[in-house]
C-alpha cells in the first residue's frame, strides 16, 4: 500500500509539473541603422522587466531565449543612437529593429 501511494504521488508530481513550466520562446533578430539600413553590432537588446538579454554580433543579430508569455516588450540600446522599444506579439519572433542616430 506504501509503494502504491508513493508511486501514485510522484506520478502526481510529474504530470503537474509539466503544466506549468513553459517551453523556451526563441526570438530573433537584427539591428540596423534607420537612415543607412546598415547593420548595428554591439547593441543591447533585452527583456523589460525580465533578465534575458542579447547583445548583436557583428552581423547585427541578436537572439533571445525566454519562458516568458507573449506580448513582450523589448528595449535596444546603442551609443550614438535613440533608444529603441518594440512589442513583440508572438511567434515566430523574427524581427527587424531600426535605431535612429541622435
């Protein structure tokens, strides 16, 4: 009877566990220039109120894994360029962001 209700309760576990955690959101993309339409590396782009952060590469893209629910607003910064807010409202999360110099 012991082994029975500990299997029945860690079997209990499992199952509602697996409701509750989200599966990874992968959002990707790429930073460009408003003006030139050149690619911008090095620029921090990041979940508000969230810790998951990307900085681009030299190609200019960036890519962020998050468990986090749709719509998600994300925040680009770069020197020499106008802080940029964009919503993300659902996948698949490809996006072009274009900053504006200052």
């Amino acid at each position: 009877m012991r082994t029975l209700f500990t299997g029945l309760a860690l079997g209990l576990m499992l199952v509602s566990s697996s409701f509750f955690v989200l599966p990874p959101r992968q959002i990707n993309g790429v930073v460009k220039d408003a003006a030139s339409g050149k690619i911008i590396d090095k620029a921090h782009v990041y979940i508000v109120l969230g810790e998951e952060e990307a900085v681009t590469g030299k190609d200019g893209k960036f890519s962020i894994s998050t468990q986090k629910e749709f719509p998600l607003e994300l925040k680009v910064q770069h020197p020499g360029y106008k802080q940029s807010k964009v919503v993300v409202e659902k996948l698949p999360a490809e996006i072009e962001i274009s900053l504006q110099s200052r």
